[in-house]
C-alpha cells in the first residue's frame, strides 16, 4: 500500500509541474500579446487588436484552467 502511495505522489508531482510549467508559458504568451498592443499602439487596426485582446484572453483562461487544476489535485491529495 505504501508503495501506491508513493507512486500517486510522484504522479502528482509530475502533473503539477507540468501544469505550473503551462501554467507559466500561457501567462508569459498573455502578457506578450498586452506587450504586442502597448508597443504597436495606434498602428494596429481595431480588428488586430480586437484579435490581440481575444488572444490574451484565450491564454488567460488556459493558464487559469492549468493553475485551477494543479490546485484541485493537490486539495485531493492533502485530503488523503
């Protein structure tokens, strides 16, 4: 039993980093596209940066879902 034990936790382990690590580049690629707006400014059209802010958004809710996700299984595991 303490052997399944064990291998949970490293599986959790693996997925949480994995997680925090997509986590990680979603949030980097969001701030990208706010970068992209900020430096372009008023040389972008209204759709590009209509496609930027949806894009952003787009990775926002990726790294939200990562983050959420890594917190569900590590609630999971402390339950245990």
């Amino acid at each position: 039993m303490e052997r399944n034990d064990r291998n949970e936790r490293i599986e959790t382990v693996k997925a949480d980093t994995h997680d925090a690590i997509d986590e990680a580049k979603q949030r980097t690629m969001a701030t990208g596209e706010r970068a992209k707006r900020a430096v372009a400014g008023d040389q972008m059209s209204v759709g590009d940066r209509v496609a930027s802010h949806a894009k952003e958004l787009g990775h926002e809710v990726k790294a939200n879902l990562d983050e959420s996700a890594r917190k569900t299984r590590d609630t999971v595991e402390r339950e245990r």
